[in-house]
C-alpha cells in the first residue's frame, strides 16, 4: 500500500496480524510486525498484546516478556489478554512456576485476575497432575473474586481428574468402590 502513496492504518494492521495469528501463521505475523515497524508503524497496546501472544504461541514466551518490559518502558499498559499469553505460553511449556509468578504480578501491575486467568493456571496444573495445587486456585478463585466457576473450570477438574485417575489404573492402582 506504501507505495501507492497512502499507509494502512494501525487498525488495519493490527487485524492482519490478529488474524494471522488466529489461523497458526504466528511466526508470519512476527515478520510482518517486524516490517511495519521497520516502516515507522508504531504499535499501540494491542499489536503489542497481539505480538505477544504470537511469540507465546511460538514457545518463545520470554521473547514475548521481553516485549511486555519494552511495552512499559514505552509508557503503555499491559492488559489482562497480555498478561494470559504470558501465562498460556508458561503452561503450554509446562513452565508453572513462570505462569505462576505472571499471575502474581497482574495485581502488582493493576491488572485483576478474571475467571480466564484462574482457568488458564488450573488447566495447568491438571496438565502436570497437580491436582492439589489445581483445587486449590479453584477455591481461592472462589474466595477472591467471589465468581461461580463456569462450565470451563469444571471441565478443566474433571479433565484433571480423569487423566489421574487413567494414570493411576496404568500404574496398578486398584479402585474400589
């Protein structure tokens, strides 16, 4: 477009990238970005969230961090969609503490936590078997936010659940009833 003498517009690029990383071209959408930068497009919070989310997505989750401290240093605010990339991209790596320690700064930054956030970390912890730890935010998501847990939570436990108790028949464990 550049060279027909007119730019697209922030919101305009903002949805290409949004939508090449919907459909898995993330690694595309973080060369376009790095193009439209170069060209003197300057991002707003949301290509910022945007790129994010494409470098979490890519398991490359501390470039994407890298990116939220420039986002700061540049007076912009990360938000709570920001803030679950981070987290999303911890736990797809199996990286809880990192995801959790994300999840414990949304506070420090004014971000509040939502049921989203709660799901993504319990999710997480089902992943690796914690049903502990999982059980646990679930009722502290309860208590701090005074939320009934949606369907997605309960499907997340009982997923946990099920892949315990499938694991504990594989190892020998013998129910009874």
């Amino acid at each position: 477009m550049g060279k027909f003498g007119c730019s697209p517009s922030l919101r305009s690029c903002n949805s290409l990238l949004s939508k090449l990383v919907k459909v898995g071209e993330s690694y595309t959408a973080i060369l376009v970005y790095d193009q439209m930068v170069r060209n003197g497009i300057a991002p707003d919070v949301f290509m910022y969230t945007i790129i994010v989310n494409a470098y979490c997505k890519e398991g490359r989750v501390e470039r994407g961090l890298d990116l939220v401290k420039e986002m700061e240093r540049l007076g912009f605010e990360p938000n709570v969609v920001t803030y679950h990339s981070l987290i999303n991209g911890y736990v797809k790596l199996g990286e809880m503490e990192s995801a959790f320690r994300v999840f414990k700064l949304m506070p420090e930054k004014g971000v509040q936590h939502n049921v989203v956030t709660y799901t993504l970390l319990i999710k997480g912890y089902c992943k690796q078997g914690n049903m502990v730890k999982a059980e646990e935010l679930f009722r502290d998501m309860k208590k701090e936010m005074l939320l009934v847990a949606d369907e997605l939570v309960f499907g997340v436990l009982v997923d946990g659940y099920v892949k315990l108790v499938n694991w504990m028949m594989l190892s020998g464990f013998k129910m009874k009833c």
